[in-house]
C-alpha cells in the first residue's frame, strides 16, 4: 500500500516549493509573503523510486483559538493525523526559532515517524542552521534546497530509513493509494471538441465554485462533501489556492475547485492575489459547470456581473446559487426579486438554473446538484439538423429577415457543429450584413424551440458556397 507524506512547518520555510517539485507541477502558489498556503492540498507526488501522496499544508503559528492561524493550524493537525509520515521542515538559513521547538513538540507527540529537513542550505550561510536543527531531537537533519533541487537523494533514503524499505519501497501493484490528480484541464484533452457522445449520466463531472470574496464558497463546498474539508471563516479572501476535491453524488464522480474570491481588476493590486483570480480563472475555464455564488442580501453586484459575463464567454454551463438564504427576513418576497433581476441583468444566458441555498442549514443543497446536472445536459445536447432547418423555416417564416441597403437577406440552412456549449452554423447571404438584433431573436427562440435554457449559444454566419466563383 502507497504511504502518504505530510510536509509541516512554520510559515514561509518552503513546504509549498518542496510540494511542487515533489509533485512535478506547479500547484500550490508560492510567494515570498509568510503564509500563503491555508487550505491542505493532496497529491501523487514521486521522489525518484519512490510513488506516494504528499500533502501541503499551512504553516503552524500560536494563535488565539478563534483566529485564522488557529483554524489553520487545525488543518495541518489533520494533515499529521492523515499522513504515515511527517517531514518537519525548517529554514536553515534563519536557524530555529521558538515557534520551530513549540512545534517539534507537536511532531513528536503524533507518534509517526518524523524526517527532519533543513531547506534553503544551497549556501555557506545555512550551515549553522542546520547544525543547529540537531536541538529539535528529530534527528540528523537533512540538509536540501527546495527551490535549486539540492539533497533530494539524501531526502529519499531519510525517508526509506523512518518508513521502512517494505513500506516505503511497495511496488506498483500495491500503490493503491494514489489517485492522480492532474494540472486543472490536464484530464480533458480539447474541453471544446466539436465530436461528443451521446449524454452520459454517469460520466465524472468537473463542477467550479466560483464568486467574489466572503460569498461563502468554501463553506458551501464543506456542506455538499458532509466534512471540514476547506477552511472557512468570517474573513474575506481566505481561500487562496484553487483546491479540487473528489466527491461522489448519487453515485457519479465529481470534481469540485473551490476557488479564490474575484475582485475587481481595479483592486487587485498585490501579486499574491493576482495570482490567487488567476489559478481561479484557470479552474473556471477547464471547469464543465461553474456555480456562480452571490450573497443573497447583496446580490447582483456589479462584479458578480461581470463574473456571468466571463463565463459566457467562456462558453461554460452556468448555475446561479443564492447564498446566506437563512438571513433573508421576507423570502417569497425576495426571491420574487432576485427572479426579475435575474431575467433583466442576464439576457445572455436566459432561463439560467438559480437555487437559493444556505450551507449552515443544508437547505436547498439538492436542488444544487439537480441543477448542474441539468445544466450539464443542456450543455452537452445535440439537435438534428432535420429538425433545426424545421424550425428555421418556421422562425423566417414568423420574423423574416430584415432588409439591408435595399436587399433582403437570405438565410439557407442551419446546422450544429458543435456542443459544450451548443454552437450553429448559419448559412445566408451576406453575413456580415445580418443585424445583431437579428442573430439575438434567433438565439433566443431557439432556446426556446429546443429547451436549452441557461447555456451559451454560439451561432457564426456563413456566406454559402458560390458555385460560379472558379469561373471569375
């Protein structure tokens, strides 16, 4: 059986760099600032024979028990208690600090094996550092350099000694373990392929959580999987990482990225963050499905918008969840409300699936899910082209096209080149002529026709083949 490595330590010593180079891709954001990492994150890592999970973790802090760093801390107390072994990761350049010895204790008192590990050590200037680990009473430090990829081979066999050589070198056929969890969008090989089956109820879904900050996404994802998977607060922005976790739903596979709150560009300003929307950006595009999460005692904000646009454009389903309705004091009321707002502020995804929910209560969680797989559906459904052309001919026949410069338009056909989302190809006369308003009353009552509410519908127009043209 695989064995799974929690890497620990206080902030800022570089448990996220060994993490990445550990997996072999760039996951976890990595930054100068103390304390980037928050949310525990699990991967297949390999270190050079050997295959095993490793997990990131947020630095440890003392901290008052209500606070950030304490929930934080709770988090990587979990990881500990997951893992078979711990690698205790301090920085050899700054030599030990309280905060490492309070630790250590931590550590120890888990009773799993521990491998010490002096980082940054690629300099003459960490020696004293790591002479000075011995204090810690986990043993030989391992001297390496997370960053340049110095001392991994001395990593290994610390870790082949504190495990066991039948432990940690298991072969292939018993690394049951391990489920590898690739880059976001490295498991879909073109997500806007034209050629797609037909719908499959129990094919994996990749579902995104997407929304501005404090809307409570986290909290949401915690309510749908039943665990403290994620870490949650009043604190706005605390999830950094975009975090996948696996999940089952009546039994089908689920992929959930929580992912960090989207401000707007104007006040996004530090590094870190820009780095955070764009690890979002990222879930959101490979994503099938994106939740968009509004705080229902201030929906519709401006961002909020402009997060419904993207993803529109993005051509991925969309699913609205109303959040905190358990503040609402008049719901009929206000869902009457959100209903015309929505009707009105969204005209580009039409008929979108809206649930109000509250994660504290577990109210209206279901319903979610019900509308994603709905949504899901829609964005993978196909049309005849039989039928759309009958449907064409009536759509002319009720609003022929307009008139332009004195010349009607002629529209010839209709066909579906592609799904997820749908996509039409329109042959006419002219295509450049056709006024928006036009294309509009088509998309439109095509939605309609064909039940395809809440999806992005793409038609491009298409002059028809002019069969005189080789003869100019």
């Amino acid at each position: 059986m695989a064995f799974r490595l929690a890497i620990v330590g206080r902030p800022n010593v570089g448990k996220s760099t060994l993490f990445n180079r550990l997996a072999g891709a760039k996951l976890a954001l990595v930054d100068d600032t103390p304390g980037v990492t928050r949310d525990r994150r699990i991967h297949a890592a390999k270190l050079q024979d050997l295959r095993f999970e490793v997990i990131d973790t947020a630095g440890f802090e003392e901290a008052a028990p209500a606070s950030l760093a304490a929930r934080m801390r709770r988090q990587t107390e979990t990881a500990i208690g997951e893992a078979d072994i711990v690698v205790f990761m301090v920085d050899a350049r700054a030599g030990i600090l309280p905060d490492d010895r309070a630790f250590a204790d931590v550590v120890r008192r888990s009773g799993k094996p521990v491998v010490l590990v002096a980082n940054k050590s690629e300099s003459r200037a960490a020696e004293a550092g790591a002479v000075e680990a011995w204090e810690l009473g986990l043993g030989e430090p391992v001297a390496i350099s997370s960053e340049h990829g110095l001392g991994l081979p001395d990593l290994r066999d610390a870790i082949v000694e504190a495990l066991g050589k039948d432990r940690a070198l298991a072969s292939d056929e018993e690394f049951h373990g391990v489920t590898h969890q690739p880059l976001i969008g490295e498991d879909i090989a073109d997500p806007d392929a034209e050629e797609q089956p037909a719908y499959d109820a129990t094919k994996p879904l990749r579902l995104a959580v997407v929304g501005r900050p404090n809307a409570g996404k986290s909290t949401l994802i915690n309510a749908l999987i039943g665990e403290e998977r994620l870490l949650t607060g009043p604190e706005a922005g605390i999830t950094r990482d975009s975090i996948s976790v696996d999940w089952e739903w009546r039994g089908r596979q689920v992929r959930l990225f929580d992912t960090a709150g989207m401000r707007r560009r104007a006040r996004v300003q530090e590094k870190l963050e820009k780095l955070s929307v764009s690890d979002g950006l990222r879930a959101m595009r490979f994503a099938e499905v994106v939740i968009v999460l509004l705080d229902a005692t201030i929906p519709f904000e401006k961002q909020d918008l402009t997060i419904v646009d993207l993803i529109a454009r993005e051509g991925r389903g969309l699913v609205l969840a109303f959040s905190k309705w358990d503040l609402i004091e008049h719901p009929q009321k206000t869902l009457a409300d959100l209903r015309e707002k929505t009707a009105r502020l969204l005209p580009q995804v039409r008929g979108v699936q809206a649930v109000t929910v509250s994660a504290e209560t577990g109210r209206g969680l279901d319903r979610l899910m019900d509308a994603v797989v709905k949504t899901h559906e829609v964005w993978n459904r196909r049309i005849s082209t039989g039928r759309l052309n009958r449907w064409l001919e009536e759509a002319l026949a009720q609003h022929p096209p307009p008139a332009v410069a004195g010349r009607r338009l002629k529209i010839k056909y209709m066909t579906q080149i592609k799904t997820r989302p749908p996509g039409f190809v329109l042959s006419c006369t002219r295509p450049d002529a056709v006024p928006d308003s036009y294309v509009r009353y088509l998309v439109n009552s095509l939605r309609d026709a064909f039940d395809l509410p809440g999806v992005p519908i793409r038609i491009a127009l298409r002059a028809g083949d002019n069969p005189y043209a080789p003869k100019k």
